[in-house]
C-alpha cells in the first residue's frame, strides 16, 4: 500500500539520502561536481546543509521506498535567508509575504520504474496539503526544463532562469497556493486537495 508522509526517523532520512545517490548518481550520473551537493561515494549518499531544517516527504510501498522531494520554509533557513531570497526572486516575486509565507521545494524524485505511475503525482498533493496546513501561500522551485510541463500542469509559473555556472540551466517557478482560479484554468491535480482541505475548515 503506498503511504506519502513526511519523513519520521533518522533512519528514514538516511533513506532518503540513498535514494537521491540512486537517482542522481549510480543512474542520471549527476552532480558528480556540484559543490552544494557533492556526493558521499563512500556511503552513497547526497545530502547538503538545508536537509537540516527541511521536510523530506518520503513514498513508501510495502516498505520500499519509491519516491522523496524537499521542502524548506524561508523562515527557518535563518543566515542563508538573503543568499536565496535572492536567488529565486523571492521578494521581488511576492513581496512581503517572502519569509513567513514561502517556501522552497526541491530534491523532487521517484524510482526510475514507477516513473510515469502517478507517483510523482501523489506525492506533489501530499506536499500541497502540508503547504496549506503550514499557511505557506507561494511555494518556489528551480525546474530542469523537461520537467516544466509537469510543474505548469500542477499550477506553477515560470518567472525567471536560474544559471548555475557548474552546472545546468534551471527554470525559476512559483505555485501561488490559494490562486485557485489558476489551478482551476490549468485544470491542476491540486484542486481537489484544497476543496477537501476547505471542507476540514468549515467542519
């Protein structure tokens, strides 16, 4: 049965670790020189400084896990606030709502032979609801440019690139949770989640 919840034990973080050397390394080959994600090919493992302070979703079936993202509210990164409000527009995007109400997701991944199964699917819900329970209202990402449709189709919008000189070119994007006519005109999965987390409100 496939469970989506944040990640509990430091075992279960470890896991999720694991999983993105799996993913980047031993099957993309990624970040093989990237200095914030370097490697642990010895453990092999990547993990870097924002795991620290971050939610880490994890997608188990029957134990096994298939699936993982990141997610860091701005508030907590506390000296690295500046160095990624400006690195993803935050302020210039939302304003004033840039550190109580923002987040950043990242690290977003499933197993390469579930992929194209609704998995990556489920789990953006389940970090949609726990963006709505936290009362974060614009979520930032930096997307590979493959991965753009994926993302619009969920209700993100690009504003911007990202150039990281040692590695590749990523597009900037913003989820402004509680736009639900956009979700609505982009038909976006996660409509449903907000009506039933609307619901729980008004119970």
């Amino acid at each position: 049965m496939l469970q989506i919840r944040l990640a509990q034990t430091p075992e279960e973080r470890e896991e999720v670790f694991k999983l993105r050397y799996q993913v980047y390394v031993e099957e993309l080959g990624k970040w093989e020189n990237f200095t914030n994600y370097k490697p642990n090919h010895k453990q092999k493992k990547v993990e870097d400084s924002l795991d620290l302070s971050a939610n880490l979703f994890v997608a188990f079936n029957n134990y096994e896990l298939f699936g993982t993202v990141r997610c860091n509210y701005a508030k907590n990164l506390d000296s690295d606030s500046d160095y990624y409000s400006k690195l993803y527009k935050i302020s210039e995007t939302v304003g004033d709502a840039n550190i109580l109400y923002t987040s950043i997701g990242g690290i977003f991944m499933v197993k390469g032979y579930v992929r194209g199964k609704l998995i990556a699917l489920r789990i953006a819900q389940a970090y949609y609801k726990k963006l709505l329970l936290d009362e974060i209202k614009f979520d930032f990402i930096d997307a590979l440019p493959y991965l753009v449709p994926f993302f619009e189709k969920l209700g993100y919008q690009t504003i911007g690139k990202i150039n990281y000189s040692i590695y590749d070119i990523r597009i900037l994007m913003v989820l402004n949770i509680l736009n639900i006519p956009h979700l609505e005109k982009v038909k976006s999965p996660l409509q449903r989640v907000y009506r039933n987390w609307l619901k729980s409100q008004n119970a």
